[in-house]
C-alpha cells in the first residue's frame, strides 16, 4: 500500500515517504504547515488514491476527546422512561459513535482525518494517547471494548497554533509542509487550471511571493489564496503584462483575494503613498 501523490494533487517526494513511512509503522501522522497548504486535502487525496473510505473529525475550541470516542445521551434516555418507551432497557440505543469508533468498527482499513488538533484545549491530545496507540478504548456504559480488528490509517493535521505534548509527539510520524517554490506552485496552478496562460501565471506568481516576503506583512498569503487570486485574474482577463509593474507604486490587482486584513492593506497603502512622494 504506497501513496504516489494523485493527478489532483501535488505531493513531493518527501511528504510521500512521511505517508508510506506512516503507513508501515501503523502510526499517526502529524502533518504541520501553514494554513492552505493541502494538509487537511492530503488526507483525502490519500484516502483516493488508495481506495479507501475517509472518515474527518474536524476538531473545534469547544471538541472534546470523549467524543471522538461515544457519547451517552442521558437526557433522552430519561426523556424516553417518561414517556414509557421500550427503548430505555437497553442503554446501547443512547450511545452515539464517535469517529475513532467508527474508525476502529469498519472491518477494514479506512483513512481516519484528526484535524486541526491544535485549536482544542492542551490536553486533548493527551487523553487520545491510550486509544490511537492500542486502537481499542471501553464503553463504561455498556461494558464492551471497541477494539479496531484492521488499524486506520490517521493523519493529524495542525497550523501550529499551541504546542502539543511530547508523549503525544513520540506516537506519532511528523511532516512539515514547506511553502511550495515557485516551479511547484506553477504545477499546482496548471492542476487545477488546466491551459492557463504560462505568461499570466509566471507574472503572478512572481508578484505573488514579491508580496509574500514583504517585511512587516502580518498575514502571508497562502496557497489557496493563490489559486484564488489566479482564478479572478483568469475570470476578469486581466493583461499579464499588467501584472509586471512596481508594487511600491499601487496595491496589486484584486488584492482582496491576498490580503486578508486592514493592517496589511494599510502597509501597500503607506508603500504606495511614500514611492510617490518620492518620485
């Protein structure tokens, strides 16, 4: 079972031997990065390309590890013995799967996505580490154990927004997706815009990272935004050779798509403003 990257989606070599090396060691991989560079698409591209069914947790402020597990609705089986329903004498209709449960209970290998572990609280990854480490867990409830007979593979992704335990670390397979270069970013463009200009996409890109190393930028755009910005310069034909003038003299061409904040705004402002004085 090798992943090989897909038509849809451009992998380099080293992020392919982290999902392989992931794959034959039957632990998670965690997959850090800037926010839009294809780590939580990773997971589902590599859930096609091996034929398998993906299963997403996508994790919030408010997510607890618990639920990832089962939940017990409580109130409804309290609700339902008011109300005189046979339901109530088997508390296993009130257990609601979690998807590590159902990661674990497919009978075959499935594509289990953890992602954005990092927005929860610090402990959240400590108390997944029995559970992703064994594949099994107890239902309290119902008195059971949930044991995974084929083991998932997981890939857990983060924007690095806290720091995660170091037991949590040792389980786990990491891979840092670096911002893609210039010849990279152009394939990615021609994947999802197949026949694109190579004069448009070759002027904007250079823009593009023009704008991304601007010292005192707040937000650097990402790779989505690219191909967002990319798309409106497409749609709205923009000349390409329109795309080769000195940023210091205006804010680039539907900036909208690129800068995110009024902070960075005001910066291309003031660097506009400042280059025409003095001229």
């Amino acid at each position: 079972m090798q992943f090989q990257g897909t038509a849809d989606y451009i992998a380099d070599k080293d992020l392919m031997v982290a999902v392989n090396a992931a794959i034959r060691l039957e632990r998670p991989l965690l997959v850090k990065g800037e926010p839009g560079t294809g780590k939580t698409e990773l997971a589902r591209q590599v859930a096609a390309a091996l034929g398998l069914d993906l299963i997403e947790w996508n994790i919030k402020s408010t997510t607890k590890a618990q639920q990832g597990l089962y939940e017990y609705d409580a109130v409804s089986r309290l609700r339902d013995s008011q109300l005189g329903d046979e339901r109530v004498h088997d508390v296993a209709n009130y257990i609601r799967r979690g998807k590590l449960w159902q990661a674990f209970a497919a009978g075959r290998k499935v594509v289990l996505l953890i992602d954005e572990i990092d927005k929860a609280d610090i402990e959240f990854p400590n108390d997944l580490l029995q559970e992703l480490d064994r594949m099994e867990f107890h239902v309290y409830e119902t008195g059971e154990t949930v044991k995974a007979r084929v083991r998932p593979i997981v890939i857990i992704t983060s924007n690095n927004e806290k720091e995660l335990p170091d037991a949590f670390l040792r389980r786990c397979f990491f891979h840092y997706i670096r911002f893609p270069d210039v010849e990279t970013l152009a394939r990615i463009v021609e994947v999802h815009y197949p026949g694109i200009k190579q004069t448009l996409v070759r002027n904007a890109l250079m823009q593009f990272y023009e704008i991304r190393e601007m010292p005192g930028l707040k937000k650097k755009p990402s790779t989505s935004e690219a191909l967002d910005w990319i798309r409106l310069l497409v749609a709205d034909d923009v000349d390409p050779a329109d795309l080769r003038g000195d940023m210091k003299n205006a804010l680039p061409k539907l900036h909208g798509a690129l800068l995110k904040n009024e902070q960075d705004v005001h910066l291309f402002e003031r660097i506009a403003f400042m280059a025409r004085r003095e001229r």
